[in-house]
C-alpha cells in the first residue's frame, strides 16, 4: 500500500509538472487535421521513409539506462572554460555574409542582407528540468538581448536541446518569421507567436521566403516529442536558396538514402550543416556516427561541411571533443573541406577559412 502511494504521488506531481507551458502543447484542432492529411503521418503518428528502431537490434531500454547512468566515465566533458571569441552583431553590415556558431546545434548567418537563427538554444540548458543537461563552461557567450533583429528563425525540431522554451520566449520581439515542421507550430502560438509569423510545413514542399529566397523543406531520420507521446510533430532538414548561396541545414538524423536524393536534386551545396554528436551504436539510426557524417556530405555534393550537435552539451557517453576529432580525420581522408570555429568565431562566408583545432588547447 505505502508503494502504491507513494507511485501515485510521484505520478500527480510529474503530471503536474508537465502542464508547465516549457512542455509545449500537442496539435490540435485544424492544425491535426492537416497533419492527419500528410503522407507522413500513419496510425497517429509521423514516420520516417525507412524503417527506424528508436534502439540498435538487440538493445533494451534497460541496457541503455544502465549504461548511461553506470558508464559515465565514458561521457568525459572539458575542465577547463571552453575557449571563445565574441563580436557585436548588432553593428553588422548589411553586405557581409558571415556566421557565428553558438555552439551544439545554435547558429547565426546573415546571407544577403538577411538575418537566420537555427534552432537557438541559450538558456544554458538542455532539459525541463531544473539543474540537469547543463552547458559547458564558457559554451554561453551570447544572450538573446545580443542578438539583432531574425528575418527566419528555423527549428529543426521539437526536442529540448533544438527548441528552448526561455530562448524562444526571449526571441519573440525580435522575429519576423518562424520556419518549423508540420505541428511544431501550436508550441509557438500556446507560447504566443502570431500565427501569421509562422511558416509550418510538411517534407518537401517550397515557400518563396522573399525575393531570391527560396525554402525547399527536406526529409530527416529522427523523432520528435516534448512529452510522454513520441512523433507527433515533424523533424526537418532544410535548403535554403538565396541569391549568392545555397545552404543545407540538417537537423539531427541517422544516415539514409535521403542525403543522397536531397543532393541530387538540389545539390551542390555551398555549406552543408549536419549534427556530429550525441551518437551511439545503441541508437544508431537516429544519429549519424562522424564517419557518416562525411558520407552525407559527400553525398549532399557539399563543397564545405560544418559539423554542429557538439561542444555544447553532454547527451551521450563519448568525450566532448570524441566528434570533432573524428570527424575531422575523415573529412581529411575524403578531401572535403570542413569549417570549425570556435564558439562565438566570425566567420566570413566568401573567405576561405583556416580553422584550427581549438580544441585541442582544452584540458
């Protein structure tokens, strides 16, 4: 009796907890009902193209908890303060074509007199809840008091470390559109975005953004959820066309076929973003290893790779540089360019960056 009871209280206060507006809010009402129209969604749910276990064959959910909360020598983060350099991006000219990396998947371009956040997350944490997936030490340079004004604000999508309820509600004076996947859009208006500001799509569609700016929306091999239901709003990927420049944003996703037709039919691509990060061989569908990382952006036919998902957060059990490294020995061996600043680093790009391995000076 005492266990039922206390289960049961454990149970009201968690439920409680999670009406807290940070939790987002399911879709509902004529947003569902288009959802329910997309050929993405099936049995209550958006699905990927190919079949994707959330766990490697053969791997429990037992054996992942037991591994992450047992092995956490396995998940090394720096000691010292994570270097860094900061400029002030409210004194931009309009003319440069530059991008600051905020750190994991964080960052800011301005691309022919346009100003673009991807998935921003500033807030220091990755979790709802309070004191747990802290950033690194010296990973939070900028505040969104700092940041100048967002003609796009892209969202991956919605799981806490790409969609930060105290970033986004800080952000929201200063943004003129929202792009996200199809659902992502009933947690902007719950936390008050205007719906006309929201641009919410399905995979493969195109929105002409303004003149010379083109959104094609693109397949990812991921999943979504803020709450206990998995997979009710749409993870993204993006190429983003503009009169000088054509930028893939990758979101988070296991390798797949889809790299390749997204390179075929829209490729080369100046820059390609894609996550190096957080992977394990327990999950290996839903994140790519930093060996297929290079892959996808040869696939993409990439003309420079910016690794992101990164040196920000600890979310799985490999040391904190572990990506970078790798990822670099590949790009390396495949001859493709790969672009590394610092957290916080200008970077300007029309120049041909000589990045160095930052990294490497940390303890």
């Amino acid at each position: 009796m005492v266990i039922t009871v206390f289960i049961a209280g454990v149970a009201v206060i968690a439920g409680g907890y999670m009406q807290l507006p940070k939790f987002g809010k399911s879709p509902s009402g004529k947003r569902l009902e288009r959802i329910r129209q997309s050929p993405n969604y099936k049995d209550g749910s958006f699905q990927n193209r190919t079949e994707t276990p959330s766990l490697t064959e053969g791997v429990s959910y037992y054996t992942v908890f037991k591994e992450f909360f047992f092995q956490k020598s396995k998940r090394v983060e720096p000691d010292s303060v994570l270097p860094s350099k900061k400029v002030d991006l409210m004194k931009l000219n309009p003319s440069d074509d530059v991008l600051v990396w905020f750190g994991h998947s964080s960052y800011f371009m301005q691309l022919d007199g346009k100003r673009i956040l991807v998935d921003p997350v500033l807030s220091g944490s990755a979790s709802p809840i309070p004191y747990t997936t802290k950033s690194f030490k010296g990973s939070d340079v900028y505040k969104v008091e700092e940041l100048p004004e967002i003609d796009y604000l892209f969202i991956s999508h919605d799981h806490y470390d790409h969609l930060d309820y105290e970033t986004i509600i800080a952000l929201k004076p200063k943004v003129k559109k929202v792009i996200v996947g199809l659902g992502v859009g009933e947690h902007l208006e719950y936390w008050g975005y205007n719906p006309a500001d929201i641009i919410e799509e399905d995979w493969n569609e195109q929105v002409i953004l303004a003149d010379g700016f083109v959104l094609n929306t693109t397949p990812a091999r991921h999943f979504s959820g803020r709450g206990l239901k998995r997979d009710g709003t749409l993870w993204m990927s993006y190429v983003l066309s503009t009169p000088n420049h054509k930028i893939y944003i990758g979101g988070d996703s296991g390798y797949d076929k889809h790299f390749a037709e997204i390179g075929e039919k829209f490729g080369p691509f100046d820059l390609v973003f894609l996550e190096n990060g957080q992977y394990d061989k327990n999950w290996k569908y839903i994140h790519m290893q930093p060996e297929e990382v290079v892959q996808a952006a040869v696939d993409l036919k990439a003309k420079r790779l910016f690794p992101v998902h990164w040196s920000k957060f600890a979310l799985a059990l490999h040391a904190w540089d572990e990506p970078i490294i790798r990822v670099v020995r590949e790009s390396k061996k495949r001859n493709l360019p790969l672009l590394h600043p610092m957290i916080g680093e200008w970077v300007y790009l029309n120049d041909s960056l000589q990045s160095y391995n930052w990294w490497e000076k940390v303890k």
